[in-house]
C-alpha cells in the first residue's frame, strides 16, 4: 500500500456546508494536519478509497448522496485494507442517532456547534488507536515470518518449503503440466565451519542464499531443506527449464569468493535436478527422492555440477498415487 510518509497526520473532512468546511479546515491545519476536502458523501467515498487514502477521517452526517452513516457501511465493508478512524459530525444529539452512527461503523461521535480543544482530543485518540493497531499488525507479521523462514538465511524453512512442493503436486493432478525441484548442497561446507569458525560459515550460507536467490524465478520457492542444502521448487518447468535454472545457481555460487571475517572463501555447489511431468507424474516424497538421487551423483561424479534424475530413476520410482495420497502426512 502506498501511503504518505505520516499517513495519520493526513485527515479527510466531508462537509457540504463551506462555512462549517472553512472553520473546520482551519483549526485542522492549524493542528498540523494536511486536510483533504470532500464536499459530499461521494467524493469523501472516492477519495478513501484510493491507495493513498487518509487513516483519519471527519464525515458530515447530513450530505447530498451519499450521508456519512451510509460512508462509514461501505468503507468497514472492505476489511482487505488499513484501518480508517472515523469521526462523525452532526446536529443530532439523541441516544438513538448516536447508537445509529456507531453501528454504521463510525469510531467516534461529535455534536454541532463542536468544541475544537474537544475534536482535537478526540482525533489524538484516533492517532493513538491507528499507532496501536499498526503496530499490533506488525507484530503479528513478524511472528508470521518467524514461524514460516529460517532464522539464518530469511528464506522459508523446511515446512514451508515442503508444503509448497506438495501443493504444486496437488495443482499439477488438478491442472497438467510440469514442474521441477533442485535440491542444492553447498561442497565441503563442513571443512568451511571447521577451518574458518562457524560464524563465517554462518555468513557463507547468507551469501549463498543471497546468490541463489537473485537466480530464481519471482514465482519459485526457495526454501532451507536443512544443514547447507536448499530446495527450490519451480512451478511450469520443464527438464531444461529447470537445469538451466540449477546450472545458473551453480556458476553464480562459485562466480566469486564469498568474503568474511576470517577471509575470502572460495565455495562451490552439488545440484540434484527432477521433474514431475504429465507423462511421468511423482509424488511429493518420490520426487525428493529422485532428486537426492541426482544430487548423490553430482557428489560422486566430483562436485561442482548439476545433475538431473536419469531415465531409471523415472522407470523405478514413477508410481501415480491416489489424490488423497498426497494430502495425508502419514502416507509419505
């Protein structure tokens, strides 16, 4: 969302009568607000309804159109967006219009002729409220990503990259098609913690992940399948597709020494490549399996290479399970 760098201090006041604007204007920017003017119900709807929209808003009760109970309905109608404190401003001052406004969806009520000390407090609040909840959100999403990347490389975990795997398996016995995974292995990454301390090597797999990430797609998955392997799912990918992808993974982890405190070091990555087509289907744990088995050779054959699962791995393991195979943990 593409908000102004103080979005609170910017303020909507809907107003058709232009004496109580003008006053009302006035005391607001004397306050330090930047005020944006609507002159009825519709244009205060459009204009909170933009990206840029204003988190505080003070809306006229009594407006041509569109009045402001019938505003504050249709903006709490569209709860995929930041919160907007709303004040209303009227002449009616009976119970039933105050429960009436409320209702509607308004945070706050304020009579005419209004005090201004009081509209000021009153606004204050509503700073105070919207400061709150952004920062409640915040929290919630940085316990959210916490819960779904690893620590170390801020790519997803294990679990998350995992359940990514078995959903595009899920997509693709809806839908067709291919996709591939790439499982990576970083070569003698134990000799790295061992020689230069466990803190660069902490810092050669932040490089690595750096690296590997600005190789792949914006729609991939990265993930840390555990210790200094990785496994990248990469949805609509064919054989080639997704060896070229783990051979520019490759070239770009060795392309230069990674530098850290204990020195400049030189790395290279193991790749294991396999693909799970229409022609030969693989479930999620299959497909692991047969990409390990890929990786295993790229050991074997001396590191540094790609290799994508062979024909008698295909022959071997390709066994079309039932749907709900996949969607049951305890049938992997």
């Amino acid at each position: 969302m593409n908000l102004d760098t103080k979005p609170k201090n910017r303020i909507l006041i809907a107003e058709d009568d232009p004496v109580s604007r003008r006053i009302l204007q006035s005391f607001l920017v004397k306050w330090g607000y930047e005020v944006i003017v609507a002159v009825d119900g519709a244009q205060a709807l459009a204009i909170l309804e933009r990206m840029d929209f204003p988190r505080l808003a003070v809306l006229d009760w009594m407006m041509p159109g569109l009045e402001g109970p019938q505003v504050c309905q249709k903006i709490r109608n569209e709860s995929n967006r930041a919160y907007i404190y709303i004040l209303l401003l009227t002449a009616r001052n009976q119970k039933e219009d105050i429960l009436q406004g409320l209702e509607s969806g308004a945070d706050d009520y304020l009579t005419k002729p209004f005090d201004a000390q009081e509209l000021r407090a009153r606004l204050l609040v509503g700073q105070r409220i919207l400061d709150l909840q952004d920062n409640l959100i915040a929290a919630q999403e940085e316990l959210l990503f916490q819960a779904t990347h690893d620590a170390l490389t801020g790519v997803a975990n294990r679990s998350v990259v995992l359940d990514t795997l078995r959903r595009e398996r899920s997509r693709q016995m809806r839908e067709g098609g291919s996709f591939g995974i790439v499982l990576m292995d970083l070569d003698h990454f134990k000799y790295v913690n061992d020689q230069y301390g466990h803190l660069s090597g902490d810092a050669v797999l932040q490089e690595s992940t750096r690296r590997l990430t600005q190789c792949v797609r914006p729609y991939d998955t990265v993930g840390r399948y555990g210790g200094e392997e990785f496994l990248i799912v990469a949805p609509s990918c064919d054989a080639m597709g997704a060896l070229g992808l783990a051979e520019r993974i490759r070239k770009a982890i060795e392309a230069t020494p990674i530098t850290t405190d204990a020195g400049e070091i030189s790395l290279t990555a193991s790749l294991g490549v396999a693909i799970s087509s229409e022609a030969a289907p693989f479930e999620a744990q299959v497909l692991l399996q047969i990409a390990d088995d890929a990786l295993y050779r790229a050991k074997e054959h001396g590191r540094n290479r790609c290799e994508l699962a062979v024909s008698v791995d295909l022959e071997k393991k390709a066994s079309p399970a039932p749907a709900a195979s996949l969607l049951n943990p305890e049938s992997k």
